[in-house]
C-alpha cells in the first residue's frame, strides 16, 4: 500500500532497504537489489556440512500482492513458492 499512497521510495523503505539469508543464524549473504524476477538466484553461499559442500541458492519473484521466495540446494528445492 505503501506504493499507491506514497511512491517507490515509500514502499521500498516499507519492504526494507536489504534482503539477507541466515544459515545458522550468521548472515551470510545479502543483497540490495530489487527484487523483481531473474533467472539468477539474488542470493548465494556455499555451506560445508561434515566434508560435503553445497551450494545454497535464494530465487524471488515480486508479485502484486507478495513476493515469491524460492530456496535450493545443490538445485533442488528445498523451501518457498513453487515458480
């Protein structure tokens, strides 16, 4: 609502200035992009768990009424929107 009533800059500080992804509750990745609609992950760490690496991917999608958030691991879904 932000947006109708104030503007781009209104909603924007609405939503937050930073999207960031935790693992383990330390900050390991973050973005001030737009989130908008990419084929590229806005957000990416790789995490070592007993020897294995994997990569951990953050995909989004703005919508009209919320955004889409998609996770994956080693590029498999884990959690989020299915898009």
């Amino acid at each position: 609502m932000a947006l109708v009533r104030e503007g781009f800059g209104a909603a924007r500080k609405a939503l937050g200035d930073e999207t960031e992804l935790y693992v383990d509750g330390k900050l390991v990745a973050s973005t001030t992009d737009l989130i908008l609609f990419s084929e590229q992950a806005i957000l990416r760490t790789c995490i070592d768990e007993s020897g294995n690496k994997h990569e951990v991917e953050v995909f989004a999608k703005a919508g009209w009424l919320r955004n889409l958030i998609k996770v994956c691991i080693d590029s498999r879904k884990v959690a989020g929107d299915d898009f």
